[in-house]
C-alpha cells in the first residue's frame, strides 16, 4: 500500500547508514526476503513487478524495521462517512 515503508540499517564500517525503501504509488507494496546471506528489499507493484530493490549483505544488517501504514478497518469507513 502507498506509504509502507521499511527503515534498514546497515554497519559501514566505522559508522552505520539508514536506508529506506517506500512504496510510492497507490497499489504498490513493499516485500522483504532474506535468501543466502544477502537481504533485499523490494517495491512491487498489484502485478508482482518488481520496480526496484536494494541488496545488503545479510551480516552487515543492524535492523530492519517494517513501518506499515495504518489500514482503516470496514467498520469505521463507513461510520465516517468515507465510503460511497
């Protein structure tokens, strides 16, 4: 959904750097996989196309923090009025 996101930190040596990685339309979701030592991080679209992804060595990663967007539930759409 637009505005996941999901924060990585990563060791550089003598300091540590942030990176993020957001879904930047409507429809597009953020997926995470760790697979042979290496994280990635990626935008994909309704479709499953992979728009871009960004890699880091699995034992340099600090953290990864997933920052969702908050999700109104069907309830309280239709008390506020929002849906049609």
């Amino acid at each position: 959904m637009k505005g996941d996101r999901v924060e990585i930190v990563v060791d550089a040596g003598d300091t540590t750097r942030t990176y993020e990685v957001v879904a930047s339309r409507a429809g597009r979701r953020v997926e995470t996989a760790v697979r042979r030592g290496v994280v990635e991080v990626s935008e994909v679209t309704r479709t499953g196309v992979v728009v871009r992804t960004a890699r880091f060595m699995a034992n340099r990663v600090l953290a990864l923090v997933e920052q969702p967007v908050p999700r109104a539930a069907s309830g309280e759409a239709a008390e506020t009025g929002t849906a049609a």
